[in-house]
C-alpha cells in the first residue's frame, strides 16, 4: 500500500459511490458530522433515485451519477445546476476527480470506481470487496504505476490497518480476521436445513444491505475478507486465520513474530472505520461510541465451523488456485445469492450451488480490467446453468 502525503486540516473532497446504501448513508452522517472538513463532491446511486435527489439538495455535489439516460433526465429536471452523469462512462470519469473516492457500491460494478480512482492518484476508501477480491492482479499493478492508495472501510481490514501502524511487514506473523459467526453461529446441521430468508437476512450485530447479510451468514462474507486481506496487505493466504468472536468487539487483530497481538477494539459502529478511512493519518471526533471497561465486558473467541460454513474453504483454495479463481469466486457467489433473496432454493442449497459453479473455473491470466469484465461474464452464466439444472432436476 502506498501511504500517500495528506494536507492536514485541508478541506478535502469526497464522492461517495453507492450513496443510498447502508454505508453511503453513514458516509453522509460521517461528512454531516465533520465540522466542514469534507465536502461532498459526487454521489452516485443505482436505483434509489428518490434518496439521490433528498441527498443532493443536502449537500449540493458538483456531480451525481446515475445508472442510466433514462434515470439521467429524470433527474436533472430536479437538480438544475449540478452536473449529472451516467453508467460505467459516469462512475469513471467521476472517480478519477474528489481527493477521496468511497466506494460502496454492491458487487462488481465497483470495479470501475476503483480502477479510475487508483490510476488518478486518488484516495480510495474500499468499502467494495469484489473488485478486489476479483481484480486482486489489477489493482496491485495499477497501484505499482500510480501515487493512488487504498484505505479500507470494511470494519476488520480497518482494524488490521490500524494495529499495522508502525510496524515491519517482516515482524507480522498472521492477521486474524475476527467474525461474529452470523445468525447460525450455534445451529445445529439439522437446523439449518429449515433457516428461511428472514432469518438469514437477520444479522445478530451488524446492520447492512442484503446481499452482504446473507454473505455473513454463509461466512461468504469472512471469505471474501481474506482474500481481500491477502491483496490489501501483502500476506499468503495461510497468514490470514479467521476466529469467530460474537461480540464484535475486537474488529480483527494482528500476531507477531514474537508472540504479540494487537487487537482493535471499539463499538460495533461502521461511522467510525468510514471516518478513519477518510481522515487517515488523522483521527477526528466524533467519537462513535466509547467501550467502558469499568462495567463487566466478556469477550470470546473460537474457531469457525469449517465443516458447516464451506465458504471459508473456497477462499483458500481459490487464494490457492489464483489466476481468476477468487474472481470467478465472487462472481457465482453473487448470482446464488440474488436468486435466494428470489427465494429460488434454501439457504443451506447456496454452498452445493457454489461449489457446483466452482467445478466448472478453468484458471486464466487477469491482465486487463476487460479479462476480469469477460471471466466475471462467463462465471455468471456458468452459474446460471447450474441453478437451471438444479431447477430443472425439482430439487
Ligand atoms: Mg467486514
């Protein structure tokens, strides 16, 4: 990573992707709550047209993007005098202009806001796992030709962050990934066989979008984080653990050489790693919630269930396997679990369906930002075929 010089106290501005989701919406809260040191510069939305609108009469950006024309005209009739832009053209050209560039939008599409901003030389706070975790070999490329750093938002690689300060990569032994386990940390096999929709999409800490609910309770999520932790810091794949810690206290941790570990602990409040990642190497107020250590605070900490929750097993082995593989991982991870929130299949049919998709990854070199756009394309009807099948065959 690429620690680039900041102004300090310097008003800085910011274009927040996916600005209608749970954390573009914090985003917001963050800037509200930031005494003018940032300003909005963008905002982009997918869908939420409505939200877009309501936000920018709020903050007044130079620009908004939207998904399409269509959505374009609509909106420019309610936003004179801000400058609306649309699709992947939209999302390019706007990621490559605010000093710092969050990235929220859900899935693969964030892709193009995280390629623009590194190779401008601009700030990225990752909050999108998938261009990551599938255009690992991208990234890492255009960040060795480019003064771009990434500061990650995700709750666990911002803690890694922070107990990486001042220290040598050679003095890491591992990081530790902690996870709350998810809403089925204690089902048992049977019970998971009959878990339904609305009890998937009820994280027990965290509240988030759907998609990355119920990647949580399939550890879906954790997988895509050590994979993302594999890029973001440098480390193999066998140092990366992931320990489930209900509480969510401890965000996640790194072992030294010498037997020391650093943890990170605050409030389970996703304001606070947004906040660290705008403000890096500065730590601004608001607090987000103190810890009280004078009050009876029990934390623990277990190994996850390999056996029940497979996710974590693709990761390594697509970590393993590179060349494509965590791309292609991610990509049929998204088409399964669109079609369960279509309430296509049972929550425990997501894992056959992934592995069934994973059989079918032929490895390939990522060279381009179009190989992962064609590899992405092809796991996704791959997959689409094995849910047909399995459809077809009245499972
Ligand atoms: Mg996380």
């Amino acid at each position: 990573m690429n620690m680039g010089e900041v102004e300090r106290l310097d008003m800085k501005t910011v274009s927040i992707f996916g600005a209608s989701g749970s954390i573009g919406k914090q985003a917001l809260d963050v800037i509200r709550n930031s005494n003018g040191r940032y300003e909005v510069y963008a905002l982009s939305v997918r869908q939420s047209i409505d939200t877009l609108i309501a936000q920018a009469r709020e903050f007044r950006p130079k620009v908004v993007v939207v998904a399409d024309e269509q959505a374009a005209r609509i909106v420019k009739d309610d936003l004179p005098g801000i400058d609306v832009r649309f699709g992947d053209e939209g999302l390019s050209s706007t990621a490559a202009e605010a000093d710092v560039a969050l990235n929220s939008v859900v899935g693969f599409a964030g892709l193009q806001v995280t390629i623009s901003a590194l190779a401008a030389g601009k700030r990225l706070a990752l909050a999108n796992k998938e261009s990551l975790v599938a255009a690992g070999p991208i990234v890492r490329s255009i960040l060795k030709n480019s003064s771009g750093e990434i500061i990650p938002v995700d709750s666990e690689h911002a803690a890694i962050h922070q107990c990486l300060r001042g220290s040598n990569k050679n003095e890491v032994k591992s990081l530790i990934l902690t996870s709350s386990g998810g809403p089925f940390r204690t089902s048992d096999a049977e019970e998971l066989n009959f878990v339904t929709k609305d009890q998937a999409l009820s994280h027990p800490i965290w509240s988030m979008g759907p998609k990355i609910t119920i990647d949580s309770s399939t550890l879906m999520n954790k997988a895509l984080e050590v994979i993302e932790a594999v890029e973001l810091f440098d480390v193999r794949g066998d140092q990366v653990d992931v320990v489930i810690h209900p509480q969510s206290v401890v965000h996640s941790m790194v072992s030294f050489v010498d037997g020391s570990v650093i943890a990170q602990m605050s409030k389970p409040n996703m304001c606070l790693p947004i906040a660290y990642a705008l403000g890096y190497p500065d730590r601004f107020e608001p607090e987000y919630g103190t810890l009280d250590f004078k009050n009876p605070i029990a934390l623990s900490f277990e190994a996850p269930r390999m056996d029940v929750f497979r996710s974590l097993n693709y990761a390594y082995d697509a970590i393993r396997i590179g060349r494509g593989a965590p791309a292609w991982l991610s990509a049929v991870n998204e088409v399964v679990v669109d079609a369960f929130l279509r309430d296509e299949f049972r929550w425990i049919d997501i894992f056959a369906l992934i592995e069934s998709s994973m059989e079918l990854f032929d490895p390939v070199d990522l060279e381009q930002p179009e190989d992962v756009v064609m590899l992405d394309k092809l796991a996704r009807v791959r997959c689409q075929e094995v849910i047909d099948r399995w459809h077809n065959r009245g499972l």
